[in-house]
C-alpha cells in the first residue's frame, strides 16, 4: 500500500553536548543508574516467579 504525505512538520529543540559546553559528566552517575535498573529488575522477576503461601 502506497502511502503520500504532502506535508510534515516537525519540532527540533537543540541541546549543547556536555563536551562543546565545557562540562564534564559524571560517569558514576550512569553507573549507579544501569546498577539500580538491574536491581529493580531482578526484585520483577523474583517476585514474579516466587510462590504464593510458600516459603522460598
């Protein structure tokens, strides 16, 4: 199925990368976040796989 579109628009919001503003990230920061993601997600699947009225 052919599809024709005349006209789009868009809107574009610029940010500075922290390297061209002089700023430097922290990379603990993405660290501490990616490490409390995993945590989070193995308490999902641990309770997700844990009997009811049992004791694991």
């Amino acid at each position: 199925m052919t599809t024709r579109v005349e006209r789009v628009i868009s809107e574009v919001i610029p940010q500075q990368d922290a390297s061209e503003s002089g700023e430097k990230g922290d990379e603990r920061w993405s660290d501490k976040e990616k490490i409390m993601a995993t945590m989070a997600h193995h308490e999902r699947l641990k309770l997700r796989v844990a009997a009811e009225g049992f004791d694991d």
